[in-house]
C-alpha cells in the first residue's frame, strides 16, 4: 500500500495535469481526494388523489380515494472527480414503471436546463413497481384504458417532481466515494410462479439454493472526509403488491416504506422530502417475485377448499381465479402491515449493509450508454448458430387470467396454451385478428390481444424500447425495459458479467445488477422454458419467446462502450413517437365543490373522541372538497401538530405512514365531499397537546361564474407558460363589440405586462375571421379600442396634465385568420403566429416605459403546485428556454400578422419548441376544444357579459352533462348496464365523436377559482399518564388563520375512502 501511495504521489509531482496520478491518489487516499462527486435528491410526484385511476392492477374499480404515503423520485448523480462530464444519474421513481412519455419529457428539460450536461446517454429512469400509484401517465393506450385514457396531471407532476429532484442533486453535487456490498434478505420476497421457475433445466436450477434470488446489493455514497452519508442504491427483487387490489389510498408500498424507515432512521426530526440523505430501493429482476410470502390461498367462504392453498399449475380456487389470493406477512392485521414489513426487511438488509466494516470499494470510470431498438422484429444469431427473431407485441390468454397477487377476469387462467373459440371470436372487435405469421412467431402462446397491430387512436403497446446501461467503476446497472423473471435475469446477468470481464471492463471482483422496469415498459421477460408454461409472466411476454436472448444479444453488443477507451457512441436508433401531445382523456374534471345549507368549507363534522392511548387512532372528520383542485406537490393536506411552548410544530403530514387522508363524495350532483384525517398514534409518540389540520381548496360551481379576472395570470406565467390567446366575444368584449369591458382593463394590464411582445393575442371567429372581417377593419377597430390612453407629464416632470397620448402598443393583437375555430388549419395558424413572433426578440411592456421588465428565465420550479382557476393545477415545470435579451423597443404590430398561406401549411412547429399557450373562451366546442386539439391548457370562462346563443351553450353542456353521466356509470360498474344504456353510450359516441372526447380532456373544462378560505383547526391534549400518553378533547376554538399556500387560496376539508383487506 505504501509503495502503491508513493508511486502516485510521483506521478502527480512529475505530471500535476495526469488524470492517472489524480486517479490513483484518489483511490490510495480516498478521504482526502475522493474519485466521484455524488449526491442525491428528492421531488414530490404525486398525482391526482381522488377519482383517479390507480396503475398497476388495471383495476377499473381501483380508484383513488384519498392518499397514505406521497411519491417521490429520488435522483443519485455519479461523476467522475477528475473528468465530471463522464456521469450518469439514476432516477428511482415510486411509480409502476418508467416509459417512454415520461423520460422524454425529462430529458428534454434537463437538456434545455443543462446543455451538454444530460442527454439520452446517462438519464435512467426506473420505476419501483409499486401498485398503489396514481395512473394515467404511460403513453401507449393499452395501460391507459382503465385511467379512461392520459391523465395530463399525473404525468406532469411525475415530470416536475422528478425534474427538481435532478435539480437538487446537481446543484449540490460535491466530492465523495463509493463503496458496495452485498446481503441476503431471506423473508422477503417469494416465487408467485414456481411451476414455471420448475420448467427450467434441473442442472441450471441447482445452482441455486432459492427460486427468488434472496441477494440485495447495495451502493454506498459517501460524504468527503469527516462528512456524513449521503444516501444508498439497493437492488433487490420484490413485487410492489404489498398493498391489495381493493386498497384505494394512493400510497408508495413496500419500496417507498422501506425508504421512509431509512430516512428517517438517519433524520429522525426531519419531515419527508425534506431529508438530506436519501434512500433508493430500486426494483431488479421482478418478473415473478411476490410480497406476499404465506403464499396464495382460496378466500372462498361456504366451499370446501375455503382457507386451502391454490391449485399449484394454474392458481385456481374450483376453477376460477378470481379466489386465489396471496397474503404477506401481515395477513391477519391488514395488508398496511404486510406492506410495513416487506418494507422493514428491506430497510433492515439496507442498514446491515450501510454498517458493516467490510464493505468494498468502488474505483474506476463512469460510462453510459443508450439506444433505441425496435422489438417487434430484431433478428440476431443465437449462440448455437441458429437465427432468431423477436414478434410484434402480443399478449396471450394468461394475461388476462392474472396473478396470485391480482386475479384475472372471466374464465381466463393461468398456464393456457390454446385458444377459446368464444374469447376467439369477441377479441376480433378489441384489436386487429392476428395473422398466421403472428400466430406462428408467438406459438406456443395463444393471442388474446393482438397489440402490435392495433395502433388507434395510436400504438397499444411499445415497439421501439429503450435500451440502457451504467457503469460505476467496477458496478455495472442493466437498466431493462421490462419485468425479467428470477431465472431470466440471472441468465443476462451471468452473461454479461463474464462478456465485461472477457473485454477487460471490470474485473472478477465486479458485480452486474439490474434496474427495472426502466425507461420503456416492454411488460414481462421470462426465459424459453417458462414462456412454454405460459403463467401470467409468460403470456405478458410480448415480444414472443426469443425475447429474452435478444436483449442479452443487444446488451452484449455495447458492452465495448463502457470501457475506459471507449471514445465514441453507438448509432443512437430512431426512437417512438410521441403520444402525449395528442392523448385520448374520458376522465372528466372537476365540476364543483359545495356545502350542505348551513354548513361550511372545512367545518368539524366530527370531533376527537374523549381520550387516546398510544396505538389508538385518531380520526376527524371535516366537510371537504375536491383534492384535484391543488395537488400540493412538495406540500400536505393534512397535519397533525404538538404545542410547543405558545407555538406549533408538525409532527406528522400526510407523507408519513401513521396518518391517512380519505375524501368522499357523498353527494355528486349537489357536490357535497367530506374529508376523514386519521392518525395512528405511535408508540413513541411524546406526550402533550396536539391539533389535526386539513388543508383543502374548494372549486365553486354555484355562484362562482369566472372571467378573466379571477385568473393569476403571474402563477401561470411562472409555471412556465409563454402566450395567453382570448376568445373576444363575451370573453373580453360584449358580443359583436370592439371595446374591451372596462372592469377588465386591469387583468388585461397585468397580463400584458407578464408575458413577452405579441405574446397575447385574440383569435374571434368575427373580428379578423376572413370570411367575417374579409378587411380585417373590425380586427383593427379591436386593437384600436384595446390601446391604452397613458396621460402626459407636464413640464420638469410635474404631475401629468389632463392631456392623453395614445400609447403605441396595444394590450392585445388580433390574429387574422382565414379558418374558424376549432379547425386543426386555424390552429396551424396560430402555431404559425408564434413561431413568427418567437423570432421577433420580444418585449415585455407595461402602460409606460419606466415599468417595462424583463420576465426572468429560465424560471425556477415552484416550491407548491399552483392553483389558477382549474380543478388540476397546471403543471408545475421549468421553463426550456434560455434567458431571453428583452431589447427597450418593440415592433411595428400593424402588419406582423397579416394572413398568408403559408400559415395555414403544413410546417408547424415542432413539439419541442412550440410555446406553452392558455387558451381563454366562453365556449367548450371552440376555445376548449381547439385548445385540447393544439395539445394547450384551457381555461372555460362561464360569466356571460351578455347572454347569446343560448341554444348552443345549452347544446354544450347538455352534451357535456349526458357524457359524463354515462361515463360515471361506466366507470364504477360497466358489466351491469343493461343493453339500452350501452345503446345510448355507443350512439351518443358515433354523434359526437372525437369532439367530446377533447372537450371532456380533465385539464381544460369546467374552470372556476379556487377561492380563498380560513383554516380550521381541531385541538386536542396528549395527558401525560404513566402507562402512556392519551389523548384527550380539549374545547375547539373556530380559530381563522390563513394556511401554507403560495397563492392564499386555501382551505380545510377531506374525504373518507374504502378500506382494504
């Protein structure tokens, strides 16, 4: 060691440039010259709580009521301390899986963000796999039809939060070192398809001593000298289904318990999300893993194998599936227990690790690689010679039959290997009828749903994937698109590892693991032998039965650029389309919040009880509204506070496991919801007086009719938005007038004073319609009469004279347009609009030249989600552009707008660089729907100025009202309306067609301002008894204080939700 010390400290005198010297110092002397710069962080993900369909069991009936624990994306940087350009972040996300969707948008912020810092190369996304996650956030449709299509505000939060998540590792990122080791967590998990795991060769079984593998591995950050830790990555295999089908409280199961008791373990004082040191809990290879370790057992009551264990080959209780239930550990209790200690074996393996002396060091390069590969027909040479290819995606009979963690419907099974004449015939009318080319590339697995073919409204499932790799010295992380099961990710793992010691990558001391579901979620990946057994992994294998070695044949095939000499890239691939600019959304919005007479927004309903013991629960009850109103991200609902002294401290929100916030409506048409705040108080919960609060955000619907200037144009600016376009009729100006109603004037002045030059603008199907204003004399009659009068100064600067001068910038510009709304060519032209006026260096200008500012950008991410006047919040994000130059002089508006041609052509903008626009109007099957159509935010203004076309608005919300009442019915219970009512449904469909389907998108209907609100609290006493604290009812004082919120407009209230097994 001393000879090793002394030979680098040579090298770094001879060659103080050397990168070698620099390296070797850091190894011999880690402390004082540490390899890596590391750090992690943490952002708030969590989406819609309420009337929300849950990802994971694709369970029509799971929808969310309430919420138990937050998500979080947990993001751990690795670069290099001499070359800090070579690094990788790994992003470990409490959702279902990673997709495609979802890590582009995050790419494209982070790159905007950091130019050359983070690309497609070294950003790995991988999803915990938990189940008990909002959905709605994947981008292909087959995961997306029980959310009833995209939910726009799941997938934005999970951006935004994942974003800060990356910002705040990077902005702290400092020198460190890493070290890993290994332990075995035997009650952990469990194989939920042994029969298949037995189809594989004995020999290459006995080299096992568990079906599941039983190892979790751990990377150690460590701080510089003297400084603490700073987090871990461990990789262990264990289904996040802790938490049951029927559990409806958005919560983070087993993965994200596990990093909760880890945080907080090492910052007990601080509230999560706030912690310093962070816990990952990645998921590995997954496939056929369970939590629920008792094993499955019939739950049939009244039967003879009631309480007997399921039928071995095919999970069944009589012949039917829907019986055969696991139970974890914590079966007798609650499945909130099992999920407690499945995750408490995690933490417990994680500390073992984390303490042990004898840990080893990680030393070595930082290297990434990515590409796109289409699956659905790679063709590649297996090690025997022979060729072989993969297939369209495709999902067999067994997919439907389910799990033993969530049984399937109908008489689908488990282990089918043949086809059903009747399911033969009815699949045919759900997705294209396989061909026998299809039929034959996918044997011996019978296609239930042929989802590579069917591609509208757009793709099923996956084609192109993501594929992935990281190498951390000597550790190397297989990031995989999918669900490998115990025996195929210890074939790839065994595989690469001996191809990486072959090239000299790492040596015999170095470890592979694997990340997943990452990036793209390709479904399950078993070997050959199990994909014969066709069990649910086998029949959810959709790219047939050479799946599994194509991946290894891809993986293996870059494994030469992760070396040390590696200096350049691989052909990156073309990667999928993007679907989420134009997604399919039935989830309805938010359509109002009100009270019972004589009640009140936040109003105790019912009281504390007389007095707690510790392990008692607490439970108030409080008159609620609707959690989707402000999603308070980074944020609580609730909070459960100890008196200290004559102030208040938190001590538990809704982000800890102890307390539950449940939401009910208990009247849908009137809109009356009440919120239920529970505590279970811990048994080291320290005596003395505590108080329960609710935070909530009520959406008025009764007399709460909006215009313009109930809208916080400035939150919406800064949540990243670039352009405002007004409807004008009945919007800014009475019907078929040009002069802008007065007690508007104002807003119209803040939102031209907020957003950029020419950034606010008015598309009217009048004024400036080329088929109503063919002269567009009406369009310059509006921008006359929306000129502002700014008086002048008299003489030295004296007060201004009764004198007034025109100022020469209009407070909005009509656009000239030869198509109506909501015509897709008008939106081209609107597109068209902005992408002259972004190149025109724009000015932000308030009523003189002494208040011009400049909108500072890029624009930081909120530490709350904003509320505007929309039931979902718009996405809280970071703005892509770099700073703007805001030069003092603006443009000639008199014709920068003139219509041509080429407007309407078909070379829109791309994507990417289109502006984040609001849309503004009085009208749902024109402002809304072009709105939804040009993938924007919409904001539906129902104060009428002056009541017209009153057939047409009722025509509106009469179609508006019949849809969501048949899509309420067919989302709580589809199979039990009758023949009439489907008739009904399909043939209002046909009538309206796509237009509903936008109009209904959640993001953009029914509009209303959130209104401020007092907060009420309940106060209650923790009496210092010897055997324990107790909590007692204090008298409850009706004290008005204004809660925690970025825009003051909150309130107390909450729900009450089903609870599970």
């Amino acid at each position: 060691m001393f000879a090793a010390a002394l030979y680098a400290a040579a090298l770094l005198t001879l060659y103080p440039s050397c990168a070698l010297a620099q390296y070797l110092l850091g190894v011999v002397f880690r402390d004082a010259n540490p390899i890596y710069r590391v750090l992690p962080g943490m952002g708030d993900i969590t989406g819609p709580v309420t009337e929300t369909n849950m990802m994971g069991y694709a369970a029509l009936a799971q929808t969310d009521t309430g919420l138990h624990m937050r998500q979080w994306s947990r993001a751990f940087i690795v670069a290099e301390s001499a070359n800090p350009s070579n690094r990788v972040v790994l992003i470990n996300s409490d959702i279902a899986m990673g997709d495609s969707g979802i890590r582009r948008a995050i790419v494209a912020k982070l790159s905007a963000l950091y130019p050359g810092v983070y690309s497609e190369s070294n950003i790995g996304l991988v999803g915990t796999h938990q189940h008990a996650g909002v959905g709605g956030f994947l981008e292909n449709l087959l995961p997306q039809l029980t959310s009833l299509g995209f939910v726009r505000e799941t997938f934005d939060a999970i951006v935004a939060g994942t974003v800060k998540a990356v910002q705040d590792a990077h902005s702290n990122l400092s020198a460190g070192s890493l070290e890993f080791g290994t332990t075995d967590i035997l009650q952990g998990n469990i194989n939920r398809s042994p029969s298949a795991y037995l189809a594989n060769p004995a020999e290459e079984r006995a080299k096992y001593a568990h079906d599941q593998d039983k190892t979790m591995t751990l990377l150690k950050f460590k701080g510089a000298s003297g400084q603490a830790d700073r987090g871990f990555l461990s990789f262990f295999p264990v289904h996040g289904t802790s938490l049951y089908e029927n559990n409806t409280l958005v919560s983070t199961d087993n993965k994200g318990m596990a990093a909760y008791l880890y945080e907080n373990y090492v910052e007990p004082n601080s509230a999560p999300g706030k912690n310093k040191f962070v816990a990952g809990f990645v998921q590995a290879n997954v496939g056929d893993t369970s939590p629920n370790t008792l094993g499955a057992f019939c739950e049939s009551p009244g039967k003879p194998y009631n309480g007997q264990p399921c039928e071995f080959y095919q999970s069944t209780c009589g012949g039917v599936t829907q019986e055969c239930h696991g139970r974890g550990p914590g079966f007798q209790v609650s499945d909130f227990e099992s999920n407690y200690l499945i995750g408490s074996y995690q933490f417990e393996g994680a500390k073992s690790i984390m303490t042990s002396p004898s840990l080893t060091s990680v030393s070595g390069s930082v290297r990434s690689v990515h590409v796109y590969i289409n699956m659905s027909n790679y063709t590649f040479t297996l090690p025997n010679g022979n060729t072989a290819r993969t297939c369209k995606p495709a999902m067999g009979y067994a997919f439907a039959g389910g799990t033993t963690d969530g049984p399937g419907l109908f008489d689908f099974k488990q282990g089918t290997t043949s086809g059903n004449p009747f399911w033969d015939l009815v699949k045919g009318a759900v997705t294209p009828v396989p061909s026998k080319e299809q039929k034959d590339c996918h044997a011996p697995k019978p296609i239930l749903l042929n989802t590579g073919e069917a591609t509208f409204p757009y793709d099923w499932q996956p084609s192109i994937v993501n594929i992935q790799m990281f190498r951390i010295g000597q550790m190397v992380i297989l990031l995989v698109p999918g669900e490998f099961t115990t025996m195929a990710g210890r074939r790839i793992r065994e595989t690469i590892k001996a191809k990486l010691v072959e090239k000299g990558v790492i040596g015999n001391d170095g470890v592979v693991v694997i990340a997943g579901p990452s990036n793209t979620y390709g479904h399950y990946i078993t070997t050959r032998e199990e994909y014969g057994v066709q069990r649910y992994e086998g029949g959810s294998t959709i790219y047939g039965p050479a799946t599994l070695e194509a991946f290894t044949d891809i993986y293996s095939n870059l494994l030469g650029y992760l070396a040390d000499s590696s200096t350049t890239k691989p052909t990156p691939g073309t990667p999928p389309p993007d679907l989420t600019q134009k997604p399919l959304s039935l989830r309805t919005g938010v359509v109002l919040d009100n009270v019972p007479l004589g009640s009140s927004f936040g109003k105790v309903l019912t009281q504390p009880s007389g007095s707690y013991n510790k392990g008692r629960q607490v439970s108030v009850r409080f008159q609620g509204a609707s959690p989707r109103n402000n999603l308070r991200l980074q944020d609580t609902f609730l909070a459960i506070e100890r008196q200290d002294g004559s102030n208040w401290t938190v001590y538990r929100t809704d982000s800890h496991p102890s307390t539950k916030f449940n939401w009910k409506r208990t009247n849908a048409v009137l809109g009356y919801s009440e919120v239920t705040v529970t505590w279970d108080i811990e048994n080291d919960a320290p005596s003395g007086t505590y108080r329960v609060k609710y935070y909530g955000d009520y959406k008025n619907g009764w007399t709460g009719k909006i215009n313009i200037r109930n809208i916080d144009f400035k939150a919406l600016r800064n949540a990243g938005f670039e352009g405002v376009v007004f409807d004008k009729d009945n919007c800014l100006t009475l019907p078929l007038k040009d002069d802008p109603i007065p007690s508007l004037l104002p807003t119209l002045h803040t939102v031209r004073s907020l957003f950029p030059r020419g950034h606010v603008l008015i598309v009217s199907n009048s004024a400036g319609s080329y088929t109503d204003d063919p002269d567009w004399l009406e369009a310059e009659g509006v921008e006359r009469a929306f000129t502002p009068k700014v008086p002048t100064k008299g003489p030295n600067n004296r007060p201004p004279t009764l004198e007034l001068k025109v100022d020469p910038l209009p407070l909005v510009h009509v656009l000239r347009h030869r198509w109506k709304k909501p015509s897709r060519k008008c939106a081209k032209e609107i597109w068209a609009y902005f992408e002259r006026v972004r190149g025109a260096s724009p000015v932000v200008s308030s009523l003189s030249a002494a208040d011009t500012t400049a909108v500072p950008t890029p624009l930081t991410l909120p530490t709350s989600p904003l509320l505007i006047v929309e039931a979902s919040p718009p996405p809280a994000s970071i703005h892509l552009s770099s700073t703007r130059s805001i030069p003092a002089s603006g443009i000639s508006p008199s014709k920068f707008e003139a219509h041509s041609a080429k407007m309407a052509s078909d070379s829109a903008p791309s994507l990417l660089s289109r502006p984040r626009l609001v849309f503004v109007g009085d009208r749902l099957m024109t402002d809304v729907l072009l709105a939804n159509e040009m993938g924007a935010y919409s904001i539906w203004t129902t104060h009428l100025w002056k009541r017209d076309v009153m057939v047409l608005r009722a025509i509106e919300t009469g179609y508006l009202g019949l849809v969501k009442g048949c899509l309420w019915l067919w989302a709580r219970d589809w199979r039990r309306l009758g023949k009439s009512t489907w008739s009904v449904v399909l043939s209002l469909s046909r009538a309206v067609g796509s237009s509903v389907t936008w109009a209904l998108n959640s993001r953009p209907t029914g509009a209303q301002q959130a209104k401020k609100a007092a907060s009420r609290e309940v106060t209650a006493a923790l009496s210092g008894l010897q055997a324990g604290p107790t909590l007692s009812t204090e008298p409850h004082p009706k004290r008005l204080k204004a809660g925690p919120s970025d825009l003051d407009v909150v309130r107390r209230s909450g729900p009450e939700g089903r609870k599970s097994k």
